[in-house]
C-alpha cells in the first residue's frame, strides 16, 4: 500500500489524521543514519512507500540538539559523509556544515516530503496475525497521539537519549553556587565571558568545548578523572588538495579519499592491537610537539589503556594544546571528592574555584530510541535477544537498527546496512513473503551468550553503564557485532538471503 500524504517542512504541517496511515517502511529518526536510510529507499526501493518519523522540530539529531560552542565532528567527513554524497570541505567540520551537507541531500533527492518531524514514537507493536507493526506517535507540538502501520520498521534513532546527557551525582552539588551545565543541553544565553569555567571530561567533547571558549573566559579548567588518547593534526587532507589543483572531478576525489583514509584507519587499527607501545608513544609524540618538553605529558594525557579501546579524537590543529600552552587552559588529571560552594574540592585536597561546571560526562545509553517494543502485545525484552550482525534480533520479526561504528565513521555501516536492508525487502517482495525473522541455527542453540561487545576491546563508560540493556551476542561472527568495518564491508555484500538464519513466512 502506498502512503497518500504530502509532508512539508517543520512547521507547517498540517494535524495529523486519526486513523493509521500505513507505509511498506517506516524509519525511525532523521539524523545521519535516518536521512541516508531514506536516501537508499528512494534508489533501490522506488515502488516502495516509505515514511521518517522524528521527535525534533528539524533533521540532524546530533548535530541539530547539540548547541554546546565549537561543536564539530570527531572524525573525517570523507568517511563520515555519505558514499553517495562527495565531502568538498575542511575534513573535520562544525555542525552547522554538516548539517548543511544534510541539508543537501534532502533537497537534492526531495526527501522532505517524506518526513514528519515533533513526532515521538512512544510505542512499537507486532503482530504476528497481520505481519504488520503498529506504532503510536506523540507530536510534541499539540500532544495528539498518532498511529501508524508498517510493514518494516528501521530504526535509525541513534544509541543515546537526545532529552539528557549523562552527570554523575557528586556531593554537594546543590551546595555549588554558580551554574552547572551539560553540554548536550548547553543553554542558549550562558554567558561565560569573564567567568572560571571548569569543564568535567577527557573525551572529544571536553577537547572540543575548552578551546572553543578558551578566549573568552576568564580561564577555563579540563578536569579529567583519567587521560585520553587524541589525534593533533592539520584540518587538510593533503590527498584532496592535490586532487582539486588537478581538477580532478569531486566524486573521484571523494571516493579516492575515502578509500586512502579507511586503508590507513584499517593500518592504524592492526598496529594499535599488535604493536601499542609503539602507536602509543607516536600518539604522545604528537601531543608533547604542541606541549613542549617540560609539560608533564605522563600524568594528563597518557591514558592506562592501549590505543583504540575507547574512541580517539582527531584535533584540528592541535587546538585544545594551543589552548593550554597559551596559559588561557588548564588541565588538572584528578578525583572529585565533592563540590562546594566556589567550586570543587578534589581528592588530593586542592579547591578549583568556578563560576561555571560543565559537565562533559557522557551520554545516557538508549536501546532503539526508549520505545515500549511488543510483539502481540506481550512486552519485548531486548536484552534476551541475540544480535544478527548487530543489526536484527532473534524472535523479532521485521526490524534493522543501524549501530555504526566507534573506530571508523559512524555512516559507513549506514550506507552498508542500507544496501542490506533495501536488498532484505526487494528479496521478500519476490518471494511474496511478509516476515522475516533472525532464528538461531542448530548449530547456535549451545553457543555461549556474551555482552553486547567485548570489554577488553571497547569499553567507553556509556556502553558500560548501559550494556545490561543490550541484547547478547554469541561467539560467531553472525552473532556479533564486530566494529570491524574493514571485515565487514566484504561480507555484508555476500550474505546469502536464503540462509536458515532468516525465518521467512
């Protein structure tokens, strides 16, 4: 059945019917993973209705609810942009940029039409009987409840809770007498000009907030419990500059440069497992040539982990080096022990007086958007699952979450769960089927059951406070989800559709 509605941009939609409007798919989120899934239907599932639902006023997720100053991608748009869709600027971008480059492509391929944004998807139902999920949608702007049929559900909507960021609870923290602020919900009027800002956090926001702000404080402090690893380095790539002044055409650039980055980040990955003392000591090189010889380089940003068991950032320039080496940033490797009125008192017994405590904490982990999932109404549980490939479920039919990557871009599982899940449809519209769902084969039924990914390989604090809530993964490679993009590049275009892993009805 094909979708009737015309849908305009944000603001001017019109009430939304009561009666179920149905669609063959229906995408949860129009943030990066939503907009490049809504690219692919309309490329290889024309004949195919297809409708985006997403909570916020515009598209973007990240990039669009996140307002904190200076904020900007970890890691290179030629790989984070789309495979379709050429990168033509700086490689690490602000968000606006990007959002920009979105911007793009939902004009470019009149996507606009098929979103519907202020809606919030409260509950999934499937039912087995009509092989159709029924879902209930709360806009935002006038609290109506909307419902929706579908065929397929994508879950596009990302890994964490948009509405909040994650702050430990600390002592004392109603004792603090100045303002504290997360930069997931940084507000519009803070004014820091002239302030002490203290900013709670070693990974890539807290690199990117302090030099962002660095300027206009009156000092700004990067309190870290434990280092990090970072990246420094030029915002060029040498490689696309020499194609442009050959006039090579930008869609040969942008393949050529993506192929060149991904071999060097699958070379960096091997070395970081197989010789990390040495990737170490070349990731502290590039740190101590911004912060000189004298800087105590063991204590603030030499990590006790190897290299790539958490996310590392690229820094533009080395910007949050230049900040500290200026004197207009600090940074202080310590524990809280509790706030207090002028500020925090750490561990080691020393104060830092604060006008301002940003809390660059984290994020709160969600699984497939905080949704109450059921399947003929009993509640679905998906920490009693198993993962297919880190994208479907054992025992629930009919859906694909897109989970990008931690070591490589986030968009490239995008591009590559998209082939699948456009092949997956066109596969079952042959068939004449409605239903697939991931079964465990024989030979799986005795398989150990183990945490969504492993610890000792990746184990951001997010993901760790939060993996109880995630569904298993077996001991397979089928039953995984490897964070290997180089692998899996080359199996996802060969897996076997016909396979008894998929439960066809």
């Amino acid at each position: 059945m094909t979708g009737t509605e015309t849908l305009t941009k944000p603001g001017l939609q019109d009430a939304a019917p009561q009666q179920a409007k149905h669609y063959d798919v229906l995408i949860a989120g129009a943030g990066i993973s939503g907009i490049g899934a809504a690219y692919h239907m309309t490329t290889q599932c024309p004949d195919m209705s297809f409708i985006v639902l997403d909570a916020l006023d515009s598209f973007g997720g990240t990039w669009h609810t996140h307002r904190y100053p200076g904020i900007r991608s970890d890691s290179d748009l030629y790989t984070f942009g789309y495979r379709f869709k050429p990168w033509t600027g700086d490689p690490i971008a602000s968000a606006d940029k990007i959002l920009a480059y979105m911007n793009e492509v939902i004009e470019e391929n009149d996507l606009d039409r098929h979103i519907r944004y202020r809606h919030k998807i409260v509950s999934a139902n499937w039912s087995n009987e009509d092989k159709l999920w029924t879902l209930e949608a709360q806009r935002t702007d006038t609290k109506e409840i909307v419902r929706f049929t579908t065929n397929f559900l994508w879950m596009c909507q990302g890994y964490y809770r948009h509405s909040e960021g994650y702050t430990p609870e600390w002592d004392g923290m109603d004792k603090f007498k100045g303002q504290i602020v997360h930069p997931q919900t940084w507000p519009e009027d803070l004014d820091y000009k002239g302030k002490k800002v203290i900013v709670i956090g070693s990974g890539a926001t807290a690199a990117t907030l302090v030099p962002a702000i660095a300027g206009d404080t009156a000092h700004v402090t990067l309190l870290q419990r434990s280092p990090t690893y970072f990246i420094p380095g030029r915002n060029a790539n040498d490689l696309a500059d020499t194609l442009r002044q050959l006039q090579v055409d930008e869609t040969w650039i942008h393949e050529i440069v993506r192929r060149k980055i991904l071999f060097d980040q699958d070379e960096f990955t091997r070395r970081s497992i197989e010789e990390p003392e040495v990737v170490k000591q070349e990731l502290l090189e590039g740190v101590r040539a911004y912060l000189g010889p004298d800087f105590d380089i063991d204590k603030h940003f030499t990590p006790s982990y190897r290299p790539w068991r958490q996310r590392i950032a690229f820094v533009p320039d080395g910007d949050i080096f230049q900040g500290i080496s200026s004197g207009k940033a600090s940074v202080v490797t310590d524990e809280i022990e509790r706030f207090t009125e002028k500020g925090i008192l750490l561990k080691s017994g020393a104060e830092l007086e604060a006008d301002i405590i940003v809390t660059a904490t984290g994020f709160n982990l969600n699984v497939l958007g905080d949704i109450a999932f059921s399947i003929d109404e009993k509640p679905l549980v998906f920490s009693d699952t198993v993962t297919y490939r880190g994208m479907m479920f054992t025992g629930v039919p009919n859906l694909v979450w897109v989970f990008g990557y931690f070591r490589a871009s986030w968009t490239l599982r995008v591009d590559m769960l998209a082939d699948f899940v456009c092949a997956l449809l066109n596969h079952m519209k042959e068939k004449g089927v409605g239903k697939v769902t991931p079964v465990l084969r024989p030979e799986d039924k005795d398989m150990p059951l183990l945490p969504w990914i492993d610890p000792e390989n990746f184990n951001p604090g997010y993901l760790m406070r939060g993996m109880h809530l995630l569904p298993k993964r077996g001991d397979k490679p089928e039953w995984q989800h490897t964070q290997d993009y180089w692998v899996e590049k080359d199996v996802f275009k060969n897996i076997d559709l016909d396979d008894i892993v998929f439960s066809y009805e």
